[in-house]
C-alpha cells in the first residue's frame, strides 16, 4: 500500500496511458484505445467505439464494424489459418487449405463453409437455388421455402409448400403437415421414455399426448406467434400444470417440487421461475432476474431506461462484484478486484463497460476511483482539474495551467509546462523559468 503499482499518464480527457504488471491500457479518447494482456497475448482495440472493435490473441481474431461488417481468423494447428469477412451482401473467405477458401455476392452467386451451422451453404439467384450441407446431411431447395428435398442416414426431408411436408430423424422426430398451417401432426421425443404425439387443427384445436398418457396439452383457436386462445397441459410424473388464456396475456403454471411457478397478466404483471432463475416484471419498464448456482449469485433490477443496478456473487471465489447507473445522472461500478469507480453523468443508458470507459470522461462532472494497490484518482469538470495519490505519493493537473508531482524521491512542479517551474531530486533543487532556462 502507498507505492503506485502502475505507471500512469494522463492529459485531460483526450489522453490517458497505465501500465500495470502484465497489463497496459493506452486511450486517446473518444477516437482510439487499445488493452494488452501479455500472459495471453490478449489485445482488444476500438476505433470510435462501438463503431469498430477487434479482439485477438496469437490463435485468433475477431473484428466488427458498424456490427453489419465482421471479420474472424483462426489458427489451426492441423491446417493452419483461415479467416473470414462478412457483410450483408457481400462474403468471402481464404485460409491454407482449399476447403476453407469460398466467395459470395447475395443474392446472385456464392458458396458459404463452416457458417450458420452448415459446412457448406451454395446459393444462385437466391431463391432460385440452394443447397447446404453438414457432415452426411445434403438439402437442396429450388424456389425456397417452396421446394426442398434432404437426407442423409438418420435424417429425410421432403416440401411442396404449402400442399405437404415430411421432416424425419429417424428415432428422435417425425413431422408432417398437409396444406400448411391447416394439418399438422407428427411426433417428438422418440428417444426418450416417453414420446410425444401432436396434432394441429389450424387455427381451430391442437394436442400433444405422451405415448402412456401422463402428459396431455390442449389449445383452442391457435394463431401464429400469439399462441393458442385458451390451452391447458399436465404432466403427471413432475405434476406439472400450466393455463393460459387471451393467447399470451394470463398464464399460469406450477408443479409438485415448486421448482418451477409461472404466474402472468401482461402487460401489468409477471414472475417466473425455473430451477435456479426468476423473472419479475411489472409494466414493461420494470424487472427484476436473479439466478442461484453453485457457481455464481446474481441480481439484476430494471427500470427502463432511467435505472439499472446489477450485483455478482462469485461463490468458489468469495469475490462480488456491482454495478449502478442512474441514468442520465450517476455510474456506480465495484469489481472483483476490488478497484471502485463513480461519475455524476453517464449518457448511456445501459451497462457497457467498454462505452463507459471510454466516453464518460468527456462529460462527467465529477470522477472518482478508488483501486485495489491503495491508489485513489479524483477529477471535476471533465477532468479540468485531477489529481491522484497514495499514501506516499500525490499528483495533480490542470490542462494548460499546472502540473504538480510529489514523491518521497521527487517534488516538482510546472506552471504554463515550464514557463516557471520547479524540481527536486533528493538534495539536488532545480528553478526553472520561460520553458529553457534552469537556475
């Protein structure tokens, strides 16, 4: 304690450089910053945030602009590196390998691997032609979602949308529709004790029922997205039971081992839990999530957009951590490590600690950080006027106007940056007037 356990640079809000054991941080605010971790060969650089953003280490490399173009690279140790560059139309990729090396321009041509969950995804005149591969599954769809013929070993798949459809996996799924939505049936679960059989009746009635019967759910007037006007279900092996009706509006539902309560009147009301996770809602503004593992405690309170507190509790570790915003008014934040910052505004109304960072000093009134090796930093007016110490240290600035250092070893001090100024070293004293001369 008392003793800087980082190097510290600082010039008004526009600049600001530490460098920490195994970490630097170097920020020329709001246009550029860049955090190095040196035990991963970790990096993480912004470019006008959120604007751009990359993330990378020696093995991979993620990039985003604009969040509509991106970028990823990767380091194989058996094919070596392939990376990726992706846009809303237009996509391509290379890499050591010929497989990992494709180009589109949508919708007219391209072919696509290794995305959206497919090793391989073609297109021409989209929607005219695709086809899309993963492992032995192929599928092939000419005008889609009309026409669509797939299989592999385990799976088949046939459409003539809207007239008939037939999707199989074999000993886990079958379905099946006739003049979609109108008539659907089919049946889930097949690897489990006990399948489940359904049937759709559009937009009148549907069902499912387990295969022994001790799971049974009904609906009545079923739309798209809204759900059914009224429906029920049970399962008699957990004694579960749910209700709804006016489609999503009131739900209800419990079971025996009361891990699991849903109870719902939107848009005025609602709580809902599941093992260890619940949910509070009142109006949509307000909410309230908590969760309970082993692992980790959390609670996290909303009420949108003017306030927003978030608590962590990691239990392995005896570490928690928090976070509060007032917005547009107050930043509250406490991590792990014990390091502790507030400042009066924050205009961004939820948490982003990277937006935090770097855009909160341009119009913080006030800003204070206390921080885990005993360092404290305090400004005004956005950073008009900062100053930070120790036990043993103390430094101060005013952009322009004043810099003043003081140390068991060093004291010094500029006025104008030197048109007077003064420094000592230990014994030795220095006077120092119009920038150049020394007494």
């Amino acid at each position: 304690m008392g003793e800087f356990k980082s190097e510290y640079d600082q010039f008004w809000f526009l600049y600001q450089k530490e460098i920490r054991a195994g970490e630097s941080e170097l920020i020329f605010r709001p246009f550029y910053s860049s955090y190095r971790e040196e035990k991963s060969a970790y990096r993480f650089q912004t470019v006008l945030y959120p604007i751009y953003y990359s993330e990378e280490t020696k093995y991979w490399k993620v990039w985003t602009f604009l969040f509509f173009f991106t970028g990823t690279s990767a380091l194989h140790e058996d094919v070596g590196e392939d990376s990726d560059v992706l846009t809303p139309l237009l996509f391509w990729g290379w890499g050591d390998t010929a497989r990992e090396k494709y180009f589109g321009f949508f919708p007219l041509a391209g072919k696509l691997r290794n995305k959206i969950g497919y090793s391989e995804l073609s297109f021409f005149l989209f929607p005219i032609y695709t086809n899309w591969k993963y492992k032995d599954y192929e599928a092939t769809s000419i005008l889609w979602p009309f026409f669509l013929y797939a299989s592999s070993e385990t799976r088949e798949e046939f459409r003539i949308f809207p007239l008939y459809s037939k999707k199989v996996h074999r000993g886990k799924y079958e379905r099946y529709s006739i003049l979609w939505p109108f008539f659907q049936w089919g049946s889930t679960f097949q690897d489990k004790k006990e399948p489940v059989h359904y049937k759709l009746f559009f937009p009148f009635f549907g069902f499912k029922d387990s295969e022994t019967g001790n799971m049974k759910s009904r609906g009545f007037l079923i739309l798209p997205l809204l759900g059914s006007l009224f429906g029920y279900g049970y399962d008699k092996r957990t004694g579960e039971q749910d209700y709804n009706a006016l489609f999503f509006l009131f739900q209800y539902g419990t079971n025996q081992d009361e891990d699991y309560h849903k109870f719902i009147l939107f848009p005025f009301f609602g709580h809902y839990r599941f093992g260890s996770k619940q949910t509070t809602f009142i109006t949509p503004f307000y909410f309230h999530l908590q969760t309970d593992t082993y692992h980790i405690q959390s609670d996290d309170t909303f009420l949108i957009p003017f306030y927003f507190y978030s608590k962590r509790k990691y239990v392995q570790w005896e570490r928690d951590e928090s976070y509060l915003k007032l917005w547009p008014i107050f930043k509250y934040q406490k991590d792990r490590e014990g390091n502790l910052v507030w400042n009066v505004l924050s205009l961004f109304p939820v948490k982003s600690e990277v937006i935090d960072r770097i855009w909160d000093p341009l119009w913080s009134l006030v800003e204070y950080q206390k921080l885990s090796n005993g360092e404290k930093r305090f400004s005004v007016l956005m950073r008009a006027y900062s100053q930070r110490w120790t036990e043993t240290e103390f430094h101060a600035s005013i952009p322009f106007v004043l810099e003043l250092s003081i140390t068991p070893e060093k004291t010094s001090w500029k006025f104008l940056y030197g048109l007077i100024g003064y420094e000592r070293i230990e014994t030795n004293r220095n006077l120092q007037i119009l920038w150049f001369i020394k007494i």
